[in-house]
C-alpha cells in the first residue's frame, strides 16, 4: 500500500481504502461483505468509509463487526446526514454511529452533504465538541463547494476541516475547475468517492464505461500496454494527483485485488492526453458542484 498525509495531520492514510455503499441492505450478503471488508484490510486497504445513511445503520454495523478485532489498525471513516447536522442531533448521531461500529473513537467524521435545515455554524460546533471529548479524531466534510469549505473553516477557529469527500471520475471531472485546486491550496485530503461512476439510481449516473464501447476500448488499449485493466486504468487517473485518496467499493475479492495493483506505477503524459481527448476535461466556467 501507498500512504498519504491526511490534511496536513501527520497521520498517514492509505491512498486506496474501502467504500461501503449498499452494505448491510441484503442480510444474506453480510458474511461476503465482512469477508470483503476483512480481505482489503489484510492487503492493507485500512481506509474504511461508511455512513449512517447506508442502509439505515446496516454497513455501519457490517463494518464493526469485520473491524471487531483489528480496531487500531484501521482508518476509520462515517458521516453524519444532512437532516441531523443540528447541534444535539450531531452528537447523537455520532453515538448511534460508534454503538454501531463497535468502537469508542471515528478517526474521521465527515458531514455527509451540505444541510438546507441547519446552519454549518451550529453543526461545526458539534464536531468540536466529539473532538474535545473523544469520540472524533478528525472533522471533515463531503459534497462542499470551496465556499462551503471556508464558511466551516471559519466555523471551526482553531480546528479545522481535515478532508472533503467528493465524486470523481472519468464522466464528471467537476472538481478539476476549483474545488480540487482549493483543497490542494487548503491542505485539505481530497477523497474521491465513486471512482468507477455513480450508479444509475445516484445522479442519474453513468457507471463504468461498457464493455465494447468506444470508451471501454481507450481504457482497455493504454491498459494493455503496461499489464492493467480498464479499471486499474480509472483508478491510477484519479490516483495521478499527489495526496487524493479513493474508496472504491468492491464486494468481489477478485475486485480488490485488482484495485490494489492499480498503485505504484504512472500513466505517461501521452496517455493522460489520450485520456482527455476521450473523457473530456470541464469547460472553464462550468458550474460547480451543484449538490
Ligand atoms: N459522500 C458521498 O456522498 C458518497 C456518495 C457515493 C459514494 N460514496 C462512498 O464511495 C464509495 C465508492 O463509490 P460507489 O460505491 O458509488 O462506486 P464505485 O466504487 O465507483 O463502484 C462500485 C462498483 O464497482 C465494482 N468494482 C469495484 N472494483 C472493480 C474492479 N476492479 N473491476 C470491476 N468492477 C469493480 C463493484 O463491484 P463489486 O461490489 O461486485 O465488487 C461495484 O459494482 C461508496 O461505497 C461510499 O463509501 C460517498
């Protein structure tokens, strides 16, 4: 594994870590989720993210129990939603989530997206108050713009925003226009989740690139210059800007091991181009995340 620095914390995390999006939904699919989870963790993919949204608590509890007995080991991620970013409902959420997990400390706290019914002054005062008492290492958010970013900095006083989750890959380069040179600027982690193209029902979304499409082909064919897949391809793009990290989700152990190896080697500049003439660039001006 390659690690980061988180937000300029000194604490290093894994460059390629685990999402947890639809676990916990089929109760005949938790052993293979755990397995999943447990088989990462062991390749050293320590970075957990999860949710109190994913499945109404159901992947939190999944990932307790395949961290139960290597707590210390990992990195772990969960997020507030939006509807219980008040001030009372932040703490309480943050306790449901630790019962759940089966810990008594998340290394990093994120609000999930930016909420129209609390003000983020009130939720950044929360995510102080699990700080200095020990139940949360690091406050981080997800879904926020550069101005979002600077009202919670501002929130915060001496803490700080340690990490902005966002969507990022090949058919929604979004960030590239701003919140990625911010983040960069700010020392804040950018972690890109959905690496592999959101799912049809999440954004009307555009999933990976089909087999026999024109755009599987440019993928397949830089690829099969240096041993990798499509996917390794996807995932070292996004792994090409110096301390993004990425959590994919990836049930099938087949998956893991496929995403592990798409470390340690670099696209050439000729192929990023290649990359760019296919999977356009945002036009400058194009709107911002509009989450
Ligand atoms: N903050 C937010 O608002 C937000 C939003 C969305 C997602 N997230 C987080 O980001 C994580 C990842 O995003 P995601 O779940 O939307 O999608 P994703 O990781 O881009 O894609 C997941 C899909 O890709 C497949 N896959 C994984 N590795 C593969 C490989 N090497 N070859 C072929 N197929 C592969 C998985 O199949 P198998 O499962 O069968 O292996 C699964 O169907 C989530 O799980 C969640 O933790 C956060």
């Amino acid at each position: 594994m390659i690690y980061t620095d988180l937000g300029g914390t000194g604490v290093q995390i894994p460059r390629i870590g685990q999402g947890t999006w639809t676990y916990g939904e089929q109760k005949n699919e938790a052993k293979e989720e755990v397995k999943a989870l447990r088989y990462g963790i062991e390749h050293g993919m320590t970075l957990i993210d999860t949710a109190e949204e994913y499945a109404n608590g159901g992947a939190e509890r999944i990932v307790g129990e395949a961290i139960h007995d290597c707590r210390k080991e990992i990195f772990l991620t969960t997020k507030v939603s939006a509807k219980n970013c008040s001030y009372e409902g932040v703490i309480s959420a943050a306790e449901r989530s630790l019962e759940r997990l089966g810990t008594t400390y998340i290394d990093l706290y994120l609000q999930h997206w930016p909420s129209q019914q609390h003000e983020l002054e009130e939720t950044m005062r929360a995510m102080i108050y699990l700080v200095e008492n020990g139940m949360v290492n690091y406050i981080g958010v997800s879904n926020f713009t550069p101005e979002l970013l600077e009202e919670a900095h501002r929130a915060l006083g001496n803490h700080v925003i340690v990490c902005n989750q966002v969507g990022y890959h090949l058919y929604d380069r979004r960030i590239e226009n701003n919140v990625l040179p911010f983040c960069k600027k700010q020392g804040v982690t950018l972690m890109a989740y959905s690496p592999f193209g959101y799912a049809p029902q999440f954004f009307g979304g555009q999933g990976f690139p089909e087999q026999g499409s024109a755009d599987r082909a440019v993928l397949e064919d830089i690829g099969s210059k240096y041993g990798k897949t499509a996917y390794q391809v996807a995932l070292n793009w996004i792994l090409r800007h110096e301390g993004i990290v990425t959590i994919p989700k990836a049930k099938n152990i087949i998956h893991i091991e496929s995403n592990l190896e798409a470390l340690g080697w670099d696209l050439p500049a000729e192929d990023l181009a290649e990359i760019d003439r296919n999977f356009p660039k945002p036009l400058d001006g194009m709107p911002l995340q509009t989450y």
